[in-house]
C-alpha cells in the first residue's frame, strides 16, 4: 500500500472516530429523558445553556426537538465553531475566545449568569458543556481582571501544566466553576449533558466542573504555581484571592453533599474511549490488526511521539506478525513552550515522531485533535510517514531546529502535510492512529 492509500486509510478511520461522538446525535438520544425530567417535577420553564466547542451541535439537536419547551437558550463557543444558519434566532450564540479566554467570554457568562439567577424550584435548566467550556466560560472572582485572568492562564500553558492542575487554579479564581455554578442555579432543576475531552472523564475536571461537586481546594491551588515556580510572577490578585481562600476568609468551591446538587444530574454522552473503539471497529473492517495502546496518553507531546515510535519500530520487526498492524491510541498531551514558534500538541508529538522514523518503510502516523484544531492554528494534527524528514531536509529544513522552537506548524505546513479539517463541532481530546505494512 503507497502513502496515499494509507493517508487516507488513516483519514478513514478517523472519521469514524468523529462520527460515533457527534454531540448532536448524542443529545437526541436523551430528549425522552429532558421531557421526563419536565414532567415529573412540573417545570413550567426550560432554559437552556451551554458553552464548548460542541455546544452549537448541542443546542440544534435540542432546538429541533423541543423548541417549544425553550423559553430562553445562551450558548457561547469559539470563534468558527458556529454557522449562523444551522440554529434560529431564538438561541443566543456567543463566540468567543479559547484557549485563551477574552471580552467575549466575560460578557457570554454574564448572560449565562443573569439567566441562571432568577431560576426558580420549578426551572429546569438544560446545561450542554463539552471541550473548550473552561475558557469559553468566564467570570474572574471579584478583584481579578480579565486581563490578570488571561495573563495567568497564558502562563499556566506555556509551562505545561496538565489539564487537572489548570483546571485546579481555574475553579478557585472564578464565579462559575468549580460547581459554583450550579450554586448560581439553586434551586432549578438542573440536568448537564456532557461532552468529555479530559482522560478519566471526571467530572470535576471537564470545563473546570461547573455543575460538579470539587475535589480540590485553594491550597491545591497554590501548590500548582509553586510546583511550577510561577508564584512569583503570577497576577498579584490571582495569588491574593487564593490565599484568601486557604485562609478560610472567602468560602471553598462546593463539595459533595452540598444541598445544590440535590437536584442536579450530571452525564456524560460521549468520550475519547467511544471514539477510539468506533476506530478500532472501522479498522477491523479493513482487515487490519488492532492494538489498542492507551486511552489515557498524556505527558510531554515530543516525548510521547518518541515513545510511539519505538512502539511502532518494534512491532513492525516482530516476525510473529501476520496481518498489518494498526495501532490505536487517544488522550491528550502537553507542551512546554521554550521557541517563539507556532503549533500544538499535535503537530509537534507527530514532528518528533516523524524524526525518529526516518528513512523506515511501511509506517504511516496520524495524530489529531477531534476537535478540527490543534493549538492556536487552522490544522487538526499531521499525517507522517518515513519519508516526512527526507523530503524536509531535501527542501534545506532541519526538523530539530523546528520541533526545538516549538515550530511544527511550519514546518508541516512548508512540506504540505497538515491535517485540515476545519472545526468538527465535536471535542474529545487527541487520536492517534498508526498503520504498518
């Protein structure tokens, strides 16, 4: 099988990863269950929020079904991720910024907010969170800024930190996270239909756990910027209102047992393991030889690609091989940005895996968001085989020039090997999808 062919075997498969986590089609499955929920306890009004990537998706499935239960919907979701003529005017899109979050966002959850306040026990608020959702929604505790906010979540990612210990200073400087929330939205009925783009689907941790009771406390906090040695140069409000917190002097983010999740229900529809063995499934089709490696990858990015690689090399060599492998793995990784280049995780797992296969044979690598876009750029991830490093260094690039300055995008983008999908309207972290002939 050429490149081309296993390109697109690669894309292939992919795609039906994509498809068995498609959040509108996810949604539709629990209408009959929104309705109940409506009956039983006799709500007179149905609001709906939501805020991720996929919540455009999301709130079709909803509109289409029970528009005339809707009384009032807000949804807020990166820009580019939303196309004006899939949902009526009657549903409030907001675009705003992610990772980073900015003005957008800030008034979006004011919305969300002023919606939420005014629930009553009769309210039933429908809460559609996917991927995206902790920087989509946004509302500094009182006496940090948007701009301190942003400053210190820009910090938090170039040092590499996971998406547990991010989202651990998230939830204690801010008014929405860490299940507050659903405090806000006490004493509605509430039912939160989940999108899950962090490993171990916790529910504390996706979107930062707005409606989920936390785990974590402002001391937690704290250790996370000392861990990484960032205190120091931290937004001094950031660092004011957590030593307030641990102080007891402003009160913790709710923990389990506490009264406002007593009408609260929490599900999760789809997840990076739903997709993965939609891949496994199509891959089988094909005749291919399924490992499954992980769903749980996670740790530096170059490091992660490295790791793979070897795997690959060593099950290509196993004579005790009989049909093509395809080896299957999902999570999600980090990058510590050292160089001034442009990229994200993975762009720059599939560059350092690309340099450790070069010259081999029969070895064809995809590694992509789901979510259609990789860091702060227009490509999902790259497609690499042994000749990607060759065909670099016969147009006069060095591949570790680029992967040392943090540079995949370029890279990828001069020898025309991104993976473009544009956005996928769905998020549940990183595939990765190796074929060997």
């Amino acid at each position: 099988m050429d490149y081309k062919s296993q390109k697109m075997l690669l894309i292939d498969i992919f795609q039906s990863a994509l498809k068995a986590v498609d959040p509108y089609k996810l949604v539709k499955h629990y209408i009959d269950k929104i309705i109940t929920i409506s009956t039983t306890y006799k709500c007179d009004k149905v609001r709906v929020i939501g805020f991720g990537k996929a919540s455009c998706s999301m709130v079709k499935a909803l509109e289409e079904t029970i528009s005339d239960l809707i009384e009032e919907a807000i949804v807020i979701t990166k820009y580019g991720h939303y196309e004006s003529s899939q949902l009526s005017s009657k549903i409030n899109v907001i675009e705003a910024g992610h990772p980073v979050p900015d003005e957008n966002g800030l008034k979006g959850t004011e919305e969300v907010i002023k919606l939420l306040e005014n629930s009553l026990e009769k309210t039933l608020v429908v809460n559609l969170i996917s991927g995206g959702g902790s920087a989509l929604l946004v509302s500094p505790y009182k006496g940090i800024t948007l701009q301190e906010k942003q400053r210190i979540t820009d910090m938090l990612l170039k040092v590499g930190v996971d998406i547990y210990e991010l989202n651990t200073l998230r939830k204690h400087i801010s008014r929405v996270k860490g299940g507050r929330l659903a405090e806000i939205a006490y004493p509605a009925h509430m039912v939160s239909l989940i999108l899950s783009d962090v490993i171990g689907d916790r529910l504390d941790v996706i979107a930062s756990g707005p409606t989920a009771p936390d785990t974590t406390t402002y001391n937690d906090a704290l250790k996370v910027l000392e861990k990484y040695r960032i205190r120091d140069k931290a937004p001094r409000s950031v660092v004011e209102v957590l030593e307030k917190g641990r102080k007891g002097i402003i009160p913790e983010t709710p923990k389990e047992g506490d009264k406002i999740f007593e009408r609260l229900e929490n599900i999760i529809l789809g997840s990076n393991k739903i997709a993965l063995m939609a891949a496994q499934e199509e891959a089988e089709k094909r005749g291919l030889m399924i490992e499954m490696i992980s769903s749980e990858l996670s740790g530096e990015a170059k490091d992660v690609g490295r790791w793979l690689a070897w795997k690959a090399r060593e099950i290509k060599h196993s004579k005790a091989v009989q049909r093509s492998p395809c080896l299957i793995s999902g999570g999600e990784t980090t990058v510590t940005v050292t160089g001034k280049g442009v990229g994200g995780r993975n762009m720059e797992l599939a560059l350092s895996f690309a340099i450790e296969i070069e010259g081999v044979e029969g070895i064809t690598f995809l590694s992509a968001g789901t979510d259609g876009t990789d860091g702060p750029t227009d490509a999902a991830g790259a497609i690499v085989d042994g000749q990607t490093v060759i065909r670099a260094r016969a147009l006069g690039m060095n591949p570790k020039a680029y992967l040392e300055n943090n540079d995949s995008y370029h890279f990828f983008k001069e020898i025309n090997e991104l993976f473009v999908t544009g956005p996928t309207g769905t998020n549940v972290m990183d595939i990765q999808i190796m074929v060997l002939t």
